[in-house]
C-alpha cells in the first residue's frame, strides 16, 4: 500500500511539474491525480459498471485535452476520479461488512461454547 501511495504522488508530482500555464497546470494534475486513483483501483474488486465509466471518462478527458478544451477536460478528469474514489469506497464497504459478518459469527458461537461449558461447570459443580 505504501509502494502504490508513493507511486501515485509521484505522478502528482509529475503532473503538477509538467503544466506550463495554470490551466494547463491543473489539468495535468487533475489528470495526474485520476490515474493515480486508476492504479490504486488495479488490484480490488470493484464494481466493473463505475470502473469502466470512470476508466472511459479519463480517456475522454485526455482527448479533450489534446483537442484543446481544457476545462470540460478538467471537469471530466475530476469525475473519473471521484467515479473511481467511489468505487473503492463501495469495495472496501463489502470488505468491512463481510468481516464483521464474519465476527459476529465467531462471537456467537463463542457464546454458545461458554454457555456449553458454563452448564457443564453446573453439572460438575451439583456432583
């Protein structure tokens, strides 16, 4: 986790360095900071629907900027990423949910072995 957040500030980095005028500069880095999220998406199960929006507004946004609209190229950029920020935050949602599914189970059945062994103790105890 700490390789991939290095990776993407350096493309920050990059792409804030990269700009020539402020509108170019923050397009670079609204760029930058898009395909920064991209790489962080790579590895989690994501929800392919807003992956693939997000994956095709980033490219749409790269377009615009070679085209020389800057600003719908910004905007776009922006959505992609904030598409892409959701989707991890959906992911790591199920992720959170599942393992305390999983909790609350290993939390029942210990209860049920300390009632098991709580009557035994009883039993014992009578003798």
């Amino acid at each position: 986790m700490k390789a991939r957040i290095l990776a993407c500030s350096t493309v920050i980095a990059l792409a804030a360095l990269t700009g020539c005028s402020s509108s170019q500069s923050a397009i670079n880095r609204s760029l930058g900071q898009a395909e920064a999220t991209r790489i962080l998406t790579t590895d989690n199960k994501l929800d392919i629907n807003i992956k693939s929006s997000a994956n095709s507004k980033l490219e749409n946004a790269r377009a615009l900027k070679e085209d020389g609209k800057i600003e719908e190229a910004q905007a776009l950029a922006e959505q992609s990423e904030l598409e892409m920020r959701l989707a991890i935050a959906k992911s790591e949602n199920e992720a959170a949910k599942n393992d305390d599914k999983k909790l609350e189970e290993a939390l029942r059945a210990d209860e049920e072995r300390k009632v098991l062994y709580q009557s035994i103790l009883d039993k014992e105890i009578r003798k």
